[in-house]
C-alpha cells in the first residue's frame, strides 16, 4: 500500500476550502441576481 502524498487533515482543508469557495460564488450570484431583480422593478414602476 502506498501513502497518501497529502496527509489526512489537509486533504479535508483542501476539500473544505474548495467547498467553500464554490459556496461563496454561487452566494455572490444570487446576491447579484436578486440586485439586479430589484433594479429592474423600480426601474420598471418608474414613468418614462
């Protein structure tokens, strides 16, 4: 059997911190998302 080239708590950060960021990005979209929503409703019930 072989070692593992990384040992066992940095492979979880490794996958923790991956996971994180992946979370981080999809929050940073929806955040965008829901901006950009907004911004169209007001400018939307604005009159020309």
């Amino acid at each position: 059997m072989t070692p593992d080239p990384l040992p066992h708590s940095d492979l979880v950060r490794k996958r923790q911190r991956s996971r994180a960021l992946v979370l981080a990005l999809i929050l940073g979209a929806f955040v965008i998302l829901v901006f950009a929503i907004s911004i169209a409703k007001i400018k939307a019930g604005m009159p020309h």
